[in-house]
C-alpha cells in the first residue's frame, strides 16, 4: 500500500551501514526499493556502496547506487539512486562477519553520528552492529545507544532506549545489564529521570503531550504486598508516587506478566520495565517485523530496527525489511515534529 509522508525532513536522514556481513545492507537496499511506496523521506548511507551492492544482488535486485559529496546532495539523487556519502568500504562475506567489516560499521556510525549532530542530517537510522564484533576493534560502549550518548556528551541514563512498534512502546529502566545486577541498579532516582525524558520526548517528538507511563514491577505480582520482593514498597512505588506529584500520568507498580494482553495494552502509551528482556520480549513478540528501536533525551534524532546482525539469514534473502523501513520512516516523522518546533 502506497503511505504518505507527512512532510519532508529539512535535511536528508544519514544511515549507519551496520556490520555489513549481516542483514542491514540488503535491508537498507530493499527500503530504498520500495521508498515510494513506504513514504520514505530522502536519505544516504555512509560509506558501503560495494558492499550494498552485493548485498541488494543477494535478494535479486539490482541497485542504483550514486556517491554524493555532500549530505544535502540526497535530496537531488534519492529519487534515481542511492546516495552513498564517502569512500570507506568492504566486499563483505555475508554471515561471516570479520575485523575489516566491524571498523566500517564504525566507521559508518561514528561519520553519521557527527553528521546528525551538525544538523547536516536531520536523523540518523543505524544498522544493526554486533557488539561482540565492535568491542574487539576498541569500542567501548554497551551498544549503539551509548555511544551517542558519549558523541552528544551526556550520561549514559539521559538517553533513553525504546522500542516502538504499531502495537506498543516498552522503556527498558537498565539495558544491557547481567540480570543479577539488575536489583541493585533499580533506584527511584532512576526511575524518575527517566519517565521524566520518556514524557518529554513523547510530546516532543511524537504528539503526545500528556503520555500514560505504566510502571512495571520487578518482581513475580509486583512483589505481592512484599512477600515476593520488596523492591516495588522500598523504591518503584516511591518513585511513581514523586513523579504522579509532578503532574505525570504514572500508573503502578504493575504485575509485568498481564500489562501486555491487548486489554491493558489501551490503558497505557509507554510501559517503563525494569529490565532488557521485560520490555523487548512484548514488542518483539508482537511487533517484530515493525519494532522500531528509538533513543530518547538526544539532541539529534535516532531511529535503528528492533532487530539484530542476523548473521545467520543474512544474503540468503529471507530477512524482512520491515523493521528498517519503519525505523526510516519514524526517523523522517520525528525529524519533521522537531522542524516544527515541537517544545523540547
Ligand atoms: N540495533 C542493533 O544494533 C542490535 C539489536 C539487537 C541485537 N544486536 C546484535 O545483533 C547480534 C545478533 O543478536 P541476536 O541473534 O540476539 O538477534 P537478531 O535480531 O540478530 O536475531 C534474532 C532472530 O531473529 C531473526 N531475524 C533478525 N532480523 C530479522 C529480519 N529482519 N527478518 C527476519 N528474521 C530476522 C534472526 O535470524 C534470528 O533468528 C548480537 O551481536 C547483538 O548484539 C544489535
Ligand atoms: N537492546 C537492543 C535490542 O536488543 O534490540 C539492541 O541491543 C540495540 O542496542 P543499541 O541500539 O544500543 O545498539
């Protein structure tokens, strides 16, 4: 079905390649393919055009790619070709990623960060890297969402990971953490900073001015009066009891296990979880092919599939494009609200 674009961005969207032995190149190909029907906003790919080129012949396509010299170049190419900005690339063998790949995603990542940030790219969508692959040529972040923060010079809490799909928005309150870490990390200053970021960013960026946050509890029951755990007395429902005196619409602690039936679904605009796998289990579960993984707090716009690397599907044309055209898609839209001015 044909979408239409709202409005175009006032810059082109700069796309991180990812690790171009897994699925993003030929992800990035296909959304281009089909950017019309999608209602994608203009964008350009740093670095790769061999590399996406291979990976578009993989799925059967042939792509027209054209090098830019300048991000604003996009808008004039986009409709022909892709528009590849830079030199840096590889001949990637797909599924099996290797150093020389891990330092052109980065390079990637890093040349479309410092674009977003100067206001040449009105967003940035990364392809999905693999973090075991990155950390071994020196990066030292936990995952793409960190290492924004570092580029944007802020602290790791301020930029807040979610995932957004048609059918709901989950916050993860500690991300890329060992699970028997996770109850110590849980403190109502936490809880706070980042409902507070998840409000702001929602009626900035997505037009909702007054979001409903439901909280999750930590434990079985949300702890069951304190007998299954006493997280939610001592530090959840404090916290959400400073944050509904703030004026925010914050609701639990909730039992984690029922929120995500489609009936509590309507209740709530964000569920704010204790940790990773209680707030991408429900969204990539439901919304897989459309999970949309956004950083919130940013002063730039960044959008990324819900997905990984894939290594194990990737050039064998199975992948689904979905989740990347969705991130394209809701990078175009924010950068858009943004223009608009949008309060911060
Ligand atoms: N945005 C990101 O950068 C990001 C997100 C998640 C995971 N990762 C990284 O990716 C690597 C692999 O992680 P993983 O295996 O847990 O997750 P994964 O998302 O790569 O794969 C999980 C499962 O989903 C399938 N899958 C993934 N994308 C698909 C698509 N577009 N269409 C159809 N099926 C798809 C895979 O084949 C696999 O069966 C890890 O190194 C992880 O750190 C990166
Ligand atoms: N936690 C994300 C997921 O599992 O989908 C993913 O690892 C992405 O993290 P970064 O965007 O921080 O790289």
């Amino acid at each position: 079905m044909m979408q239409e674009m709202a409005a175009r961005p006032p810059a082109p969207i700069a796309v991180s390649l990812g690790d171009p032995a897994g699925v993003a190149p030929e992800l990035i190909a296909e959304a281009w393919m089909r950017r019309r029907e999608a209602g994608i906003a203009p964008f350009f790919v740093v670095g790769g055009a061999l590399a996406l080129g291979m990976a578009a012949a993989t799925r059967g396509l042939t792509l027209p790619v054209r090098q830019i010299e300048r991000p604003a170049d996009a808008f004039s190419v986009f409709d022909e070709a892709l528009p590849v900005l830079g030199e840096a690339d590889c001949a990637p063998s797909f599924g099996a990623p290797d150093d020389s790949g891990a330092r052109l995603a980065l390079h990637s990542l890093t040349e479309a960060t410092q674009l977003a940030r100067t206001g040449a790219a009105s967003a940035i969508v990364t392809g999905p890297i693999a973090k075991i692959r990155l950390a071994a040529i020196g990066f030292t972040q936990p995952g793409q969402t960190e290492f924004l923060a570092d580029a944007c010079a802020m602290a790791h809490e301020a930029a807040v990971m979610m995932l957004a799909g048609p059918s709901l928005r989950t916050v993860p309150l500690t991300v890329h953490e060992p699970l028997s870490a996770v109850p110590g990390l849980i403190t109502a200053e936490l809880i706070c900073a980042k409902a507070r970021i998840v409000a702001r960013a929602l009626a900035r960026d997505y037009g909702l001015p007054a979001a409903r946050i439901a909280v999750t509890g930590l434990n079985p029951h949300a702890g069951e009066d304190g007998r299954m755990g006493r997280e939610e007395i001592e530090v959840i429902a404090p916290a959400i009891a400073r944050l509904q005196a703030e004026g925010l619409a914050v609701t639990g602690p909730h039992p984690a296990d029922a929120l995500f039936a489609a009936h509590e679904r309507e209740r709530f605009d964000v569920a704010l979880c204790m940790y990773h796998d209680q707030a991408l289990i429900p969204i990539k579960t439901l919304d897989f092919e459309e999970g949309v993984n956004v950083t919130l707090g940013l002063p730039l716009v960044r959008t990324s599939p819900d997905h990984g690397t894939a290594f194990g599907i990737a050039g064998q044309g199975k992948a689904s494009a979905g989740a990347m055209i969705a991130a394209l898609r809701m990078a175009g839209e924010c950068a858009v609200a943004r223009a608009q001015g949008a309060p911060a």
